[in-house]
C-alpha cells in the first residue's frame, strides 16, 4: 500500500469525520421517499402534543416528515362549531408550521360522519338546506386555507364494510349526490389542491374497495373534480395485506384516473409487543411502502402520527398498541425504520412524478362498552350497527349496539365505534 501523504492523510481525515454527518442530516424516511420519487413521507400530528418540544423537534425534521396532517384540527367540530361560526385558530397552527417548516399538508377533513357537531347530524334539515349548509362550510374552509393544503381529504369513510353506503346524516338527506356536490364545491374553491375520497379497509380488494372505485367513478358521473383516494392503512400486525395485494388494489384505482396515497398508516399489536410481532410488523411496513413504491401514481405515505406517545389506538383499542416507528419515549424503534428506509429503496424507481390533470355542544352522550346479545348471528340483524360502523356519540341517532361479536368503544363525546 503507498504510504499516505500529507494531503491523502488530510483527505481521510476529513472524509472520515464528514460522511457519517453529511449522511445522518440528509437520510430520513422523507429524503429516500423523495429520492424513490415520491412526493413526501409524512406525519399525522395534533395540536396539544405541539408543547412537547421533543414531540416537535422530531416532527420538524424534513429529512423524516416531508408533509403533515393535522389529526384533528381541521375537522367539522373543530372549524364549525355552530352554524356559520367558524373557528380556524387551531388549523392555522397547523397550516402555518407545516408552511414554517416547507413540509406538504393533506387538509383532513371536510366532510365526514364523525366529530361533526350535533347542529349538523341532529338539525333535522331538509335536503335543500343540508346542502346549503355543506356547501357552506367546504366553500369556507377550503377558501380559508387556499394555496396551502397540498391535497384535501374532501368526503371521509363514507362506506360501510359491504361496500354500500352508510348512514351518515349526509346520506341519508341528500343521497349518493352528496358525495359529488362536496368534490364539487371543493375544487371551485381552490382548483390548485388536489381532492380525495379517504377511508378505511380499501387496502386489498374487497366489497369496500369496489364502494370506493364506484365513489370515484360516481363523482366522475356528474362531471366533479377528483384527484384521489386515500388508502388509511390502520393496519393490524400479522393481517396486514401483502405488497402483491395493496399494489394491485392501488393499480385499480390508477386504472380509474387516480392517483393514490397512504394517509394513516399505522400497525397495531397486542402490547407489550412480542418479538415474533416486531418481526412481523417489520414485514408489514416494509410491504406497504414497497407497494406504494412500487405503483406510480402512489404519491406518498403517511403515518397516523410518529410515536406511540400520541397514537390513538390504545385509547380506541384497549391493551394495544406499538404500532408507529418510534417508541413512547420517542425513541426510534430501528427495525421499523429501517424497514421504511429500504422499502423505498426497493426495486426500480418511478420515472415521472404524478401531476394533477384535471356552539352549542350538547351535554355529550356516554356510550358505555356494549357487547351484542346471543352472538350467533352472521348478518347484522336490523337494528344493529355493522362492524367498524358508528354505535354512538353525540348526536347519533342510530343503533347503539354492535353486530354478533362487535364490541362498542367509546373514541370521544362525539364517536363510538362497534370494532
Ligand atoms: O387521530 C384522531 C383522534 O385523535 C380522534 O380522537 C379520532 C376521533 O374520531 O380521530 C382520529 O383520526 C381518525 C381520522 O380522522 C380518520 N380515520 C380514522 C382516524 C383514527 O380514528
């Protein structure tokens, strides 16, 4: 070997101390998102847990978090509490962070059955007006943040698990159209923002899948705007779709004209979590990322917040939980990471990225844990509230107890759930 001169002793020197620190400030799951071109990796977050000054150091990195969405503050609850009363202090914060930071924001979300004020599910309004007051409050909240929701989760969970649409105050007074009139409103107000239909369990294909591919072509019908569709992804370890399975899944959505997103991911599991579970929820994070890798029209993912401090599923799912890549401590659970990290490594890059073409709160319920009666049967007897569908919260007029075998959890004043 040549005996090393005083330059190559200095070059080594150098290169010895400054790769390691160039690498660590630019790798994150954001860069290699980027960098398998993708639009961003990103975060979920919520307005309380911004004081946690390590919560929002973690949250400000771009290297990991190209893109945020606020898990809350965006919400009817939030933005309307009474009629014409609009309150967007919190959304702002939001909004404005993500701006401070030059991370995307998905706007989450316009219309939805849950957190939605009594005033609206409980109004007793005709159709003509139920519109009216839809209509209003998109063209309002989506005018207030224009130019700066990246995309815009316009109609949330509008399906039930059979594919068929459920029972929201919206459907049950306007029909389907409501679904067309919201991605309606929402593009005249700001044609710049990309607009989707999100929801859960539309991951494989299914009953539900095919309801979300006829939403899409329902709003194409009456000659609506529409970008999207937002894949959830609150998936359980172990039962999590193969990549084989969310890449075909995605592709039929791409068939349609649509570009798709991972919006919540999270994989939950019984807590505290095995090995043989970290070993599996390794398998399904690196599934789901190489299938959105792996489809182009997939833009990004995004996880349902970063750290088990703030996720919601110990809350709704008791005794589980450990189902983000960093810990309670928010400390970085490496195995997971790393599986995210050579996900978007994987296979072949795309080689285009994606472009658009086209108060008063009533005293709260209390839903108490309701198990159904003689669980034999297989269908949901009239009545009862199909699995995942809502059982409660404030408002709510429909059935309170759960199909054979579904448990009905309370999530907050305003929604319980049969899961
Ligand atoms: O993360 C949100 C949590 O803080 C709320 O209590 C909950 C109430 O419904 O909503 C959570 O976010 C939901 C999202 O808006 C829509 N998909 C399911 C998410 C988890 O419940």
């Amino acid at each position: 070997m040549a005996p090393l001169t005083g330059l190559s002793l200095f070059l080594v020197a150098v290169g010895a101390i400054a790769s390691p620190l160039q690498k660590r400030a630019i790798d994150g799951l954001n860069t290699r998102a980027v960098a398998a071109g993708k639009a961003y990796f990103g975060s979920a977050t919520d307005n309380g847990e911004l004081t946690d000054t390590a919560y929002a150091a973690g949250l400000n990195n771009t290297a990991d978090f190209g893109q945020i969405t606020p898990g809350n503050s965006m919400k009817w609850d939030s933005i309307e509490p009474s009629r014409g009363v609009f309150s967007y202090a919190k959304g702002d914060v939001i909004a404005n962070l993500a701006k401070a930071n030059g991370q995307k924001l998905r706007c989450h979300t316009l219309v939805w059955h849950s957190q939605l004020p009594s005033w609206v599910s409980n109004g007793n309004f005709d159709n003509a007006t139920l519109i009216e007051i839809m209509t209003n409050h998109i063209t309002n909240e989506v005018s207030h943040f224009k130019g700066q929701c990246y995309h815009w989760d316009v109609v949330n969970e509008a399906l039930n698990e059979d594919g068929t649409f459920r029972e929201s105050v919206f459907y049950k007074t306007v029909g389907p159209a409501y679904i067309p009139l919201a991605f309606a409103a929402a593009a005249a107000a700001d044609p710049a923002a990309k607009l989707y239909y999100n929801d859960y369990n539309i991951e494989s294909a299914g009953l539900k899948s095919t309801g979300a591919q006829n939403i899409v072509k329902l709003v194409q019908q009456y000659g609506a705007h529409i970008d999207g569709v937002g894949m959830q992804a609150h998936f359980i370890v172990g039962s999590t779709p193969s990549q084989a399975a969310q890449e075909a899944n995605m592709k039929a959505f791409v068939d349609l004209g649509m570009e798709v997103a991972i919006t919540e991911l999270d994989i939950r599991a019984t807590t505290p979590i095995s090995d043989a579970d970290v070993a599996k929820q390794v398998v399904d994070y690196g599934n789901t990322v190489r299938a959105c890798k792996a489809v182009e029209r997939c833009v990004g993912v995004t996880i349902w917040d970063w750290t088990d401090k703030y996720s919601w599923i110990p809350s709704v799912f008791s005794g589980q939980g450990s189902a983000l890549p960093w810990d309670g401590d928010l400390k970085k659970k490496d195995a997971v990471y790393s599986a995210i990290l050579s996900a978007w490594d994987s296979g072949t890059a795309p080689t285009t990225t994606p472009t658009r073409t086209s108060t008063a709160i009533a005293t709260p319920t209390t839903t108490t844990v309701t198990k159904s009666p003689g669980c034999t049967a297989t269908a949901a007897p009239k009545g009862t509230a199909m699995l995942w569908g809502q059982c409660g919260g404030m408002g709510w007029a429909g059935p309170t107890v759960c199909v054979c075998g579904a448990t009905c959890k309370k999530y907050n004043d305003w929604y319980s759930q049969c899961v």
